[in-house]
C-alpha cells in the first residue's frame, strides 16, 4: 500500500457502499470511467443534491475503486454483502492513510488485546498522538479533529465492524472470506490483512 500524505478530506465524504457498488457494477459490465462519469453528470445516478455533490462523489469513489485491482472485484461480485461492505472498507483504508494508521494502531490493537469496546476517548487519544507527530494534523482545526472523529466511527459503523451505540461501541470482528483473505496475503496488503484478522 502506498502511503499518502495525511489528509482530513474524510470529514467531506462517506461511505458511499451504494456508489461504491454501482460503479463496480457498471465497470463489470463495460462501461468504461467517462461513461460512467458522463451518468453521474447528465443522469444524477447518484441521486446527488447537487451536480458538485455528485461529481465529488464520483471523484472519489472512482479513486477508491482504482485503488484495488480487478481481483478484489471478482471476489466483490460473487461475495456476500458483508464482504462487499469489507471490500469498500478496504478500498478506504487504501486511499486514506491517516485512516489506515487510526485502523491499525486503534481497530487492530482492539482485536489483539480482546478489548471489544471503542470509545469516544479512543478516537480522541489516537488523534492527540497524531497532532504530537505530526505538523499537519497539529494545525487542524478542534471541529475538523471533532468530525474525521464521527466519520470514521461512521466508517466501521457502516462496514459492519462497530455496533451502534453511545459513548461505548461494541467492535466486531470481521469474518473474512477465504479468497479475500488469500488476496490480501500478499506482500503490499499484508498489513490490511493483519488489521483485519487482529494479528500482529
């Protein structure tokens, strides 16, 4: 996995599982990247408030698609719901480093220590750390810290990884389809694999 500068473009997104899929859907059945752009444009595929909501949309999506290679789709279209939504996660955690890093130092280290609570005050800490490390992140903004904090609880909430809640989440730990599991064993998804299973 490459790694990219750290980022709070995360507090403008979502999860996007439903565009995430029909571009996945809409490539597979060969349409190439214009086309599909040219539906977000003229067609509002992705029932967007506004043709700005739907080209940011479609931006980034199409960057988390091309993230992964064409594998993770043949796995994405023959896989249960739950493995779509990982496989969406996954494209995330590719695109977003400072995502990556909250998943692997937080989500991972839950799974490692049988800790099955996240809360509040975890994000919290992870993101104190990063404003010590890191000069960027030391200069955003209290709301734009408080909002990568709900996007990200968003994220897992909605990848089937954290149980709604309060204050207190329940962490769930993903059961992994074998292929995707094989696939992300090599060497540049390791890490994503380690995340993901709870290894260190």
């Amino acid at each position: 996995m490459q790694r990219k500068e750290y980022s709070a473009g995360a507090v403008k997104f979502s999860f996007w599982f439903n565009e995430f899929r029909k571009i996945v859907t809409l490539l597979r059945s060969g349409n190439t990247m214009q086309e599909i752009k040219a539906l977000v444009e003229n067609d509002n595929i992705f029932s967007a408030a506004t043709p700005m909501r739907g080209k940011q949309i479609f931006n980034t999506v199409y960057m988390r698609v091309s993230a992964l290679s064409n594998e993770y789709y043949d796995i994405f279209d023959a896989g249960a719901l739950e493995t779509q939504k990982l496989i969406t996660l996954i494209a995330i955690m590719a695109t977003d480093t400072l995502f990556f890093d909250f998943m692997n130092e937080v989500y991972r280290e839950k799974l490692i220590t049988g800790d099955t609570m996240l809360s509040d005050a975890d994000v919290r800490v992870f993101f104190l750390d990063k404003q010590r490390e890191n000069e960027k992140v030391a200069g955003w903004r209290d709301g734009t810290l408080d909002n990568l904090r709900k996007c990200y609880k968003t994220y897992l909430t909605e990848a089937g990884l954290l149980r709604r809640g309060a204050d207190n989440r329940q962490i769930i730990k993903p059961l992994l389809d074998n292929q995707l599991a094989d696939l992300l064993s090599k060497d540049n998804t390791k890490p994503v694999l380690k995340v993901l299973s709870g290894t260190r």
